[in-house]
C-alpha cells in the first residue's frame, strides 16, 4: 500500500467526481456534501467500471401512513453512483448498494491536508 497525492480539495464541485489510475488501481474520489469518499473502481457484479457512472439521488417508494405507496420520490440526501454496465446503484457515503447491504464497493482510504488530497492505493 502507497499513499499518493491525487487532487487539491478545491477541483471537485460539489456533488462531483474524478477517477485516477495509479500504476494500474482504479479508483474514484467523491465530494457529496463537502465530504470526500473514494472506492476502488470495480463493480463487484461483473466487475465494470462502476465509479464512472452517473451520480444521482437515491429513488425510494413514497409510502403513505396505512401501507399505501404514493409513487416513487428523491431521496433528499443519499447520493447514489450506477455502474454504467448495468446500472447497479451504490451510495457513496458507504459503498453499499441501497438494498443488498452484502454488496458493496472496496474503499479506499483518503486523507485531506492543506487542501490537498491523499489516497491509500495498493500497488500492483
């Protein structure tokens, strides 16, 4: 395990994304709500490119006090990124997909200083 400097804090939009390569691991950094997470690169249903995909809110049925559903609505703040493979859909603050907590993204440990952002990445 390396830890190498990928970005300064202040070249992310918030939301937003970036993807890197370091020496052959891939990886995406996320800034959601001011906070940055970043996960290996690699859906673990078919192992596509999953941190390339499209960040958007997390959709959840609406569903009213007796039992009934009143539509699906935007969660206001869970963010989620779907691989562009299948469309399988991750949070970003954790990795995990919004139904199946057994299946999640690899984190990959980051560190801010001086505005500066670090990744712990393993070398190939």
């Amino acid at each position: 395990m390396q830890e190498v400097k990928v970005a300064r804090v202040d070249a992310f939009e918030d939301p937003g994304k970036k993807t890197f390569d370091v020496n052959g691991f891939e990886f995406g950094v996320f800034k959601i709500g001011g906070e940055f997470f970043a996960w290996e690169n690699r859906c673990p249903h078919l192992d596509g490119p999953a941190c390339q995909g499209k960040l958007m809110p997390c959709t959840t049925e609406a569903v009213n006090e007796d039992k009934t559903g009143r539509g699906r609505e935007f969660h206001k703040t869970q963010v989620n990124m779907a691989c562009p493979w299948h469309g399988m859909e991750f949070d970003i603050r954790t990795g995990r997909h919004p139904t199946k907590n057994d299946i999640r993204l690899r984190q990959v440990p980051l560190r801010v200083d001086g505005g500066d952002i670090y990744a712990t990445v393993r070398i190939r």
